[in-house]
C-alpha cells in the first residue's frame, strides 16, 4: 500500500515524506472530507478542532493519514513555524493513530529553512548551516523518502497524454507537429506535473488570444507559426526577465549568430535562458514584435502579408522607387495600413529620416493617412523639425497642410526655417513657394521675419535667375491679396536692385568721356510706369520726390522703353496728392 500512496502524488525533484508511526499492518485509504468552517484565529483554536476531528475519525478508521500540501510555497518564516506546528501535534497521545505526509522540494524546503533559522538566531548573513537544517529535518521527520527525477521523455509522454485525454484546438489542428510544439514548450527545465501544465495551460491561453488577433484583420498569422508562438509563451512564462529585455530591444535576437552574441548583448549572465535560448536560435523569426506585443488591444495588420511586408521594408529603408512600384499595387484598405502603422516602426534617426523623405517626396502619400492616425504622424513631424529642414519647402507645407492642424508646430518649423542658419539657395525656393502657396506661408507666422529676409535678398534671388528683376517682375503677376505685398516696401526694393546693378558693372578707374560704359544689363523688362502703379494699387504706396529723383538719375543708363508713360504717371500722382492736400 505504500507503493499506491506514492503513486498518488505529483512526482517533483524530491518528495520527502513525514511518517509519525506507520504501522507495518495494511492501511486503509478512506474518503476524503472537507470542512467550511469560519477562519481560526489563534493556535489553540486549531489544535482543538483539529483533535475534534481526529477523536470524531477515529471511531471509524484505525489509521488516519493527513498530507499537508504546497507547504513548501509559504514564505519561510511560516513555513517554519508550521512544521513546529506539526512536530507539536505528534507528541500528543491521541495523535497515535496519525501519519503526516510532507510532499515538497527538499532543495526548497532547505533554502527557505535556513533562512528561518537565521533570523531565530539573529543572524542575517545566513550562517547557520546546512547541518543544522539536517538536524531540524531529522527531528521532525521519522522517514524521508526521495523520488528520482522524471527523465524529460517521460514529462513529454505526460504533456502528450494530458493533451490526447482533453484535446483543444490547437493540438488538433496541429496534430501533425504536435511533437515539435511540445519539444519547445517542454524545455529541459519543465521537470514537474505541475510545471507540464502551467506551460500547457499559458500556451493555450496565447492562442485562443492570438485567434481572436488573427480573425480581427481576417488572417491567420499567429496561428499558423505555433512554434514560433511556443518559443515566446516559453519566454514570457518561465524567463521573464529575458522577455521584458526582449520586449525593449526587439532586435537583441537579429542577425546573431551564437548563444554568446545573444548574451553579450543581454549582459546579465545571472538570468540568462542559455540552454533554451540555444535550442530555439536558429527558428527564431525575422521580426519578432507580433508574438511580443499580440497581447495589446490590436496587432499591426502589416503583420505576416509578405507584399505590405516588402512596401514597408521599401519605405523604412528609403527605396522610394521602389516603394512607389509597390504601393500603386496595393489596394486602397491596404495602402492605409501602410501609412497608418510604420509610425510603429520609427526606431532611429535614419529610418526617420528614410520614411519622411518618402513622404515629401509626394503629397498625395497624406491622402492614405486615416484621421485616426494623423496625430501620431503630426507628432512624428512636431519632433523631427530638424530633420525635416533638409526637404523641399513646398512639399513639407503640402503635406503640413493635411497632417498638421497645431500653429504651434507651424510656428516651430517655421523659425527654424527662417534662423539665422537659413541656406542661401534656399531663397529662390523659399519665394517661389511664397508667390504660389501665400496662404501656407502665412500659417507658419514668421512674416515679420520673411519680409527681412526677401527685403535683403531679392536681388541675390534674380542672380539664380540671371535676372537681376525677376523678383519684381514676378510682382506684376500678383493679385492684391497677396502676402507679398504685406509691410514690404518693394519702390525701395527695386531702387536697392538698380543701385547694386550698376555698381557691379565695370567702370573704369578714372572718369573718360569718350570711353563707352555698357549699361545693358540694368535694363528692366517691364516699364516702371506700369509696375509703379501696380505697386500702388496693390499697396496702397504712393511714390515720393525722392523716389522719383532716385528713378530718374538712371535715365541714361535704362533704356528709353523703361521711362515710357513715366512722366504721364508722375503728373497723375502730383495731381492726386495735390487733392488730397486740397481737401484736406
């Protein structure tokens, strides 16, 4: 019989058994009892209901036999005083009759034991030893039996066995690889009954979740790996501190190629899986984030479709010719996850700067971003101000325009762009993007700062076009409502023009009246008769003696087609002043 009361317990490292007298007549097993009482709350209330029971049992049974399970999970100091508890209970004379049985891990049992022991004794440096931890065993237990550990086939054959008499879903949808699924969840450290099913019972938890996230994007991605889905249920529950490292540098398994570069790159040799980690290596997958992060709300639907992978490793990486082959084959839901979810995939300054180069590249890119992802992106934008300096002008405000709805991140990039660092060639651009776009200029509310800038610049920005006018040329196509004719005083821009025009002409040193000077390229193209009164109309400014003074000292050098109707407009403003003085 106590072959058949050893076959009942769970067969762990150790087992040690607490036997007060065991009479060598056969036992009888007789039914078990349970109590619901109301909580003891000093000793002496328990140890007299618990000799009620025993006096109550033993009219029916010669033998009792009492087993105290799990004691060896109480913190130590309970622990230590329960099995004073007991050595106290198999004094007393009407406890003859009883036998006490102890299962638990003797390793833990003396680990936790010693720790009691030493703070008994006031010491805290644990320097009780391991014989007097013998000693206190010896004295509370008559008998000590030790079970030999269950080989890791055997724990298979178990974890096997369980699943055959309950199977679930998916040991029967994988029946076939049945065996390489429980190769990797019973790992050489599953070496108890109770280890076999806390893995079988976490793994089957994983996947009814990973079903319900393949069934949200209407795949089957996590369920048809269930390997690589036992490899990280393993992680999670038995290594987790390695599964937290994992979770914060999902790239410490990439392209390593030893169990030693793993944990060179984990640095923490103490809580290092090495054996595990060894085993499953090399079936680890390329991108490991599905089977981390499958327990939040939702999964990135990028996720296990090769052709949205492809697009996005072409966008992440800055291929734009060929994320743009890529994308047009995608279809519309499609081309919203890509631009809805790599925002998940920013992880440097590179990839960064890759994905908004792509973006700039075209507008019509923001057409695929949802509402309910533009945030992200304007946040993305709002922290990478710098980085966006380096693409063009008008394609930041197009996209700015769709994604970015915060004047304070306008603003931001806005005096960035217009610092004192602002590049010369980007002058030009920067007018051209002004006369066609005044309406996204405006909304980075920096004018006071761009009028400056194109009042000191203007001509440099005719040089790019070897017009040293085109600035005020392009004036004359302007309508009354543009920015560009907000607080700047062009009449003195174009005088600024002609003066800096003829001195870089090449004069020579001392005066030669029957030397000829060629003043050609002072010519303007437009009439100044007619910009003047443009400029009129669109400011409101009214040139003054002076700047009429000032035009004309270049009679001689403009040719006569500039000056044409400029006397008949300097007549109209004369009159019009003198009325205005007249009614005033």
């Amino acid at each position: 019989m106590i072959k058949e009361i050893l076959s009942s317990f769970s067969t762990g490292s150790y087992i040690i058994f607490m036997i007060g007298l065991i009479a060598k007549s056969q036992l009888t097993i007789g039914k078990t009892i349970t109590y619901n009482d109301l909580p003891l709350n000093f000793s002496d209330q328990f140890e007299n209901r618990f000799e009620n029971i025993l006096k109550d049992q033993s009219k029916n049974y010669k033998k009792i036999i009492i087993v105290f399970d799990d004691m060896d999970r109480l913190p130590h100091k309970q622990l230590y005083a329960s099995l004073n508890t007991i050595r106290t209970f198999l004094r007393m004379k009407h406890f003859d009759n009883c036998t006490f049985i102890v299962p638990c891990d003797e390793n833990i049992l003396r680990g936790e034991l010693k720790e009691a022991l030493s703070d008994s004794e006031g010491d805290k440096q644990g320097s009780s030893g391991e014989n007097q931890v013998s000693e206190f065993l010896n004295k509370t237990f008559d008998l000590m039996v030790k079970l030999p550990l269950v080989e890791q086939r055997n724990i298979r054959e178990y974890a096997h066995s369980l699943l055959l008499a309950q199977p679930n879903d998916w040991s029967t949808k994988h029946a076939n690889s049945l065996n390489n699924i429980l190769s990797i969840l019973i790992h050489s450290e599953i070496t108890t009954p109770r280890q076999v099913k806390k893995i079988l019972n976490a793994f089957t938890a994983d996947w009814e979740l990973a079903k319900r996230r393949d069934s949200e994007y209407e795949m089957e991605f996590l369920t048809e790996n269930p390997r690589d889905l036992a490899i990280f249920t393993v992680l999670k529950t038995d290594y987790p501190h390695f599964y937290e490292a994992l979770k914060e540098n999902v790239y410490l398994l990439r392209n390593v190629k030893s169990v030693d570069d793993v944990l060179e790159r984990y640095g923490n040799k103490i809580q290092f899986p090495r054996l595990f980690v060894s085993k499953i290596l090399k079936f680890i997958p390329d991108d490991i984030r599905p089977y981390l992060y499958f327990h939040n709300s939702k999964l990135n639907p990028i996720t296990g479709r090769f052709h949205l992978k492809q697009a996005r490793d072409s966008f992440i990486n800055g291929d734009e010719k060929v994320f743009r082959t890529q994308f047009t084959e995608l279809n519309e839901s499609e081309k919203y996850m890509i631009f809805d979810f790599v925002t998940e995939e920013f992880g440097n300054e590179i990839e960064v700067s890759n994905i908004l180069g792509i973006l700039f590249s075209d507008e019509s890119y923001t057409n695929y971003i949802s509402k309910s992802h533009k945030q992200e992106w304007e946040h993305v934008l709002d922290h990478n101000i710098p980085t966006i300096l380096e693409f063009r002008i008008e394609n930041v405000l197009k996209v700015f325009d769709t994604v970015v709805t915060s004047n304070i991140v306008w603003n931001k990039y806005g005096n960035e762009l217009v610092n004192e660092y602002f590049p010369v060639n980007s002058f030009k651009e920067f007018f051209e993007v002004w006369k066609r776009y005044p309406e996204l200029v405006d909304r980075l509310n920096v004018h006071e700062k761009l009028v400056r800038i194109l009042t000191e610049n203007a001509y440099d920005i005719g040089l790019e076009e070897d017009n040293e006018y085109y600035v005020e040329e392009e004036l004359l196509k302007l309508g009354k409502d543009h920015s560009l004719f907000r607080d700047i005083n062009w009449v003195n821009v174009l005088l600024n023009a002609l003066n800096t025009s003829y001195e870089d002409i090449d004069k020579p040193d001392v005066e030669d009246d029957n030397q000829d000077i060629d003043y050609s390229s002072m010519h303007l193209s437009f009439r100044l008769s007619d910009w003047l009164a443009h400029i009129e109309n669109m400011t409101g400014y009214i040139i003054t003696s002076t700047d009429i003074e000032s035009f004309l000292s270049y009679r001689n050098m403009l040719s006569d087609n500039c000056f044409v109707g400029l006397d008949s407009y300097i007549t109209d403003i004369m009159i019009k002043k003198n009325s205005a003085r007249a009614e005033s």
